[in-house]
C-alpha cells in the first residue's frame, strides 16, 4: 500500500481481478493493476469527497462527489480531469453513477438525475424525478430502480420520462439497494429498516410503461430515536450548563504533548461538545463511548496529538465522512459560495512549539459556506438538529466556532447549541441573535449526521 494517512474510502470500481479503482475522501482515487499488491495515487482534490466511481465503458471511468464535483477519465485511468457539469448539478451532492443499457446516470441530492447515451461525452437533467433525495440506484433490464429519503423508492422503465414511486416509511432514509438473484429486491436503511420488494410491468390498455411496486416486507429495527435526536439529547444531558473551558480534551500522557484526559464529561468547548456528544450519542453511553470518541477526535482512531483532527474543515469533516455528512451545498443551493485558503499546519503546530518535518501547509484548500449575509434565508430549510461550522475571516483556517442547530419546538426559532467563551457555559441561544453579534464570522458550513 502507497504511504498515505487513513483517508476514508467510499467506492471502488474494478475492471478484472488486476485492475481496478478505490476513491474518497480528498478526493483521493488510488489504482491497482495487479490485483491489490500494490496502489498509486492517481488523483487528490483537498476538500471534496468523492462518493462514487464507476466504469463507462472498457476505458473511460466517471468519479463524482460532493458539492457537484465529477472528475473523469478517458484512457483507463492513466490521466483524469473534471469533468464541468455545475450547469446540470448546481452545488448538489452527487452520490452514485449507474449504468442501463447503453445509458450511464450520474445521481445525488436535489432530485439530481443525470442521463448520457455516449460514456459520458454529453449529459442531460431529468427535470421531473419525484425523490429529493437520491442514495441508491440499480437496473434490471429496462427497469431503474432508486431510493432514498423518507422512504422512497421510485421506478422508471422509460428513461425518466414516467415515474412510478412508494414511499415504505416517511421516518427512515433508504441508503442500500440490491437486486436478488431472482426477480425481486432488497433496500436498506437507517432505524434498521430492510425492505424486501418487487417491481412488476402494468398491465392494462393505457398503462404505457407504468410499473407496480409490490413491497413484500418490511423488517424495522428496536424504535427509538434518531441518532441526531439522540445527539441533540445528550449534548442537553450531559452538558448543559457546564463550564466552557478552552481545549479540555487531550491524549492523557499517551505521547507527552497534551496530558488532560481523553473524555470530560463537566465541561466543554465548542468541538468537544460535539465530539462527546456525538460519541454519546452513537455508544448509547456504554462502554464502547470512549473508542468512538477516538475514531472521532482521530485519524483512523489512532490516539496522538499529531493524529487529532485539529482544522475543522480540512481534517475533521473529511476523517469524519463515516458518520456525517456536508450539506452546505444541499440546504444552502444557489446561496452557497466557494472559497478557497491555505491550511497553515506549521503555523499551528509551531505555536505549541512544534517543529514536525512531515508537517506541511495545505495551499489552495476549497470548501463551500453560505454567507453571513444570506443565512438568514435558509433557516426555513433546517428540519432536524445539524452540526454547523461558522467561517471566520482569518486566512489561514476555515473554522471560528461550532455548534448545534436545532429548531426549537415550541418557538419554531432556529436556536446554535454551543459552548460559548463569553457566557463561560454550554446555553441555548437564538441563531439570528448570535450571528447578529459575531463580527469575525463570514459564513456557515452544515453538516448532517447519517441516521
């Protein structure tokens, strides 16, 4: 294997046993041609993820990702460029490439439907597909198949032109679709829900190319809440109200940098509020909190300052992909903007008296917010608690602050869970209120937690 950090992979693509593709997050898409034995780097993009990537054609390779990033290659994987489709995908995350026959679809969130009849060298937008959120897709001869969000599943035998859907449980997200080797299907989704179903031809004088979707069973797990309900409840459980103290966390004498303790549960600052509480959250406050919490503050869950997530943007929401989610670009649309600046690493690490050679600067580290100044006009967007990033105005790091967003329900208010520096404790406060006194912030980035 190449000497690379943990990066969270998401996809691969193989051709035959030698050859193939794995891609994720920092862009990242690493090759093999003999059969795992060895991997290169082909391709790295800091700051987008990518989700899906998948064969055309004997020689052409589609790769796509988050905030509408496709990248593609058209001789086996040897050179790659972007592929500009923002004309077609907006800022959307784009989640998976299927292939139909002669058609290749690239999907994702927003109702993106993409269609091409040529491996990719022209595309089109469906404009009528009646899921928002679109996680899954395969095909079985004429017949597409997608779900997604609130328990949809949707099917067309005409290329998008008629829709057929059904929605199994408005509660749940169907992330899995697999297609058995008989006729039917199965979907997998979060509250441990797997949906066994059949889509069959209508039959009748004018039914053209409708379909039935016949659902044979639906298998839920124990009930109980979502875990972004349950983070929300632990964040309220265990600290509100507790001191802020600056920095509480450490690695407890592991390596001699940052002694203090691995887990604190009597105070917090604005990351490890949403660390423990997310490990909270997940463990369901067993024994299993402190692992997770790791994997969380961690590359790759290896306890070591020089291992910790220390830039929001450009380390933890990349190393975290496993469990959220960025949805700036989705909630956000065409409020969303682009920025781009250097991570100063040595900057950091020299400010705790560090001088580590393998510690670099990131130049050119993109990302996507919404603006100060339009945030206001998202708010009615914001359904279930999210994580949200406020972008400060300093040039060499992204983040200025964190917290939760959550929608009060007696209010309607959206409100910022946090740990606040000025108020010295974890509080409640309206977000219009805290914005409207936050001078350094130039923006928020959201983030989703996968249920």
């Amino acid at each position: 294997m190449p000497n690379i950090p943990p990066f969270n992979l998401h996809a691969c693509a193989f051709k035959n046993k030698k050859q193939g593709f794995v891609a994720g997050s920092d862009g990242i898409i690493l090759t093999t041609r003999d059969g795992g034995v060895h991997w290169e780097f082909c391709h790295k993009k800091r700051g987008l993820t990518i989700f899906a990537i998948q064969y055309l054609n004997d020689t052409t390779i589609y790769a796509v990702g988050e905030s509408g990033y496709v990248v593609a290659s058209h001789n086996d994987g040897r050179q790659w460029r972007e592929v500009k489709l923002d004309s077609l995908t907006g800022l959307n995350n784009l989640y998976g490439i299927g292939r139909s026959g002669q058609a290749c679809i690239i999907y994702g969130s927003n109702a993106t439907w993409l269609w091409s009849n040529d491996a990719g060298e022209s595309w089109f937008r469906k404009q009528n597909v009646p899921l928002r959120q679109i996680r899954k897709m395969c095909s079985a001869g004429d017949q597409i198949i997608a779900v997604g969000d609130s328990g949809m599943i949707i099917t067309t035998a005409d290329f998008g032109e008629n829709w057929d859907t059904l929605s199994v449980a408005p509660d749940i997200t169907l992330y899995g679709l697999s297609k058995d080797h008989d006729s039917g299907f199965f979907a997998a989704g979060s509250k441990g829900t797997i949906v066994q179903f059949n889509v069959t031809r209508a039959k009748g004088k004018g039914q053209g190319n409708r379909s039935s979707i016949v659902v044979l069973d639906v298998s839920k797990g124990a009930k109980g809440n979502s875990i972004s309900d349950a983070f929300l409840k632990a964040s309220e459980t265990y600290f509100m109200g507790k001191p802020y103290v600056n920095d509480p966390l450490g690695e407890a004498f592991q390596d001699g940098v940052d002694d203090d303790p691995r887990f604190n549960l009597e105070c917090a600052d604005c990351v490890t509020l949403i660390e423990q509480s997310l490990a909270l959250a997940l463990s369901g406050g067993k024994e299993d909190f402190l692992g997770i919490l790791d994997r969380i503050r961690y590359r790759g869950g290896a306890v070591s300052f020089f291992n910790r997530n220390h830039f929001f943007v450009a380390d933890w929401i990349p190393h975290n992909s496993w469990i959220v989610e960025d949805v700036t670009t989705v909630i956000g649309g065409s409020y969303s903007e682009r920025c781009s600046r250097t991570i100063g690493r040595t900057k950091f690490f020299a400010s705790k008296g560090m001088t580590i050679p393998q510690i670099a600067d990131i130049p050119n580290y993109e990302t996507y917010f919404i603006p100060f100044k339009d945030a206001d006009k998202i708010l009615s967007r914001i359904q279930k608690p999210l994580i949200v990033v406020f972008i400060g105005n300093q040039d060499w790091l992204f983040a200025r602050h964190t917290g939760i967003l959550f929608k009060d329900p007696k209010s309607g208010e959206i409100m910022i869970r946090h740990a606040s520096s000025l108020r010295m404790r974890v509080v409640d406060q309206d977000l219009r209120e805290y914005l409207s006194g936050s001078k350094s912030i130039v923006g928020i980035k959201l983030l989703q937690i996968y249920e």
